[in-house]
C-alpha cells in the first residue's frame, strides 16, 4: 500500500508542476503580447512623423534633380547659341 500512495502522490506533484508550469507559460505568453503591442505603438508613433519627413525630403530631392538638369539644359542652349 505504501508504494502505490507514494505513486499516487508523486502523480500528483507532476500533475500539480504541469498546471503551474502551464500557468507560468500562459502568464508569460501574456506579457510578451503586451510588450509586443506597446511596442507596435511606440514604433508606429515613432514611424509616422519619419516615413513624412522621409517623403519631403524625397521630394526635395527631385526639386533638387529637376533644376540641375533644367541647368545643364539651358547651359546646352547657350552654348548652341551663334557668337556675334
């Protein structure tokens, strides 16, 4: 009889491991879910106001691209230009 409430009872202790085992895991997967979201937030709040800077300056590189080759087009005009 000893030996099998000595099984009984070491059944139980892993049954018990598991569910705490179970429950840390839940516990954690949470937490992670949550560290995850605020970070999603934190990244899209940061994100934002880049990714617009990011279009400006795009388009002031094409400002920038537009003039010069408008420069070298009317340096090529000028110089196609009949010397009196």
């Amino acid at each position: 009889m000893n030996n099998k409430e000595s099984e009984q009872e070491i059944d139980l202790r892993i049954a018990r491991i598991k569910n705490e085992l179970a429950e840390a895991e839940a516990r954690l997967k949470n937490e992670i879910a949550e560290i995850l979201a605020r970070l999603k937030k934190e990244l899209a709040e940061v994100e934002a106001p880049l990714k617009k800077e990011l279009a400006e300056a795009e388009l002031q590189r094409g400002y920038i691209r537009a003039a010069a080759r408008q420069k070298e087009i009317l340096k090529g005009l000028l110089e196609q230009k009949p010397r009196a």
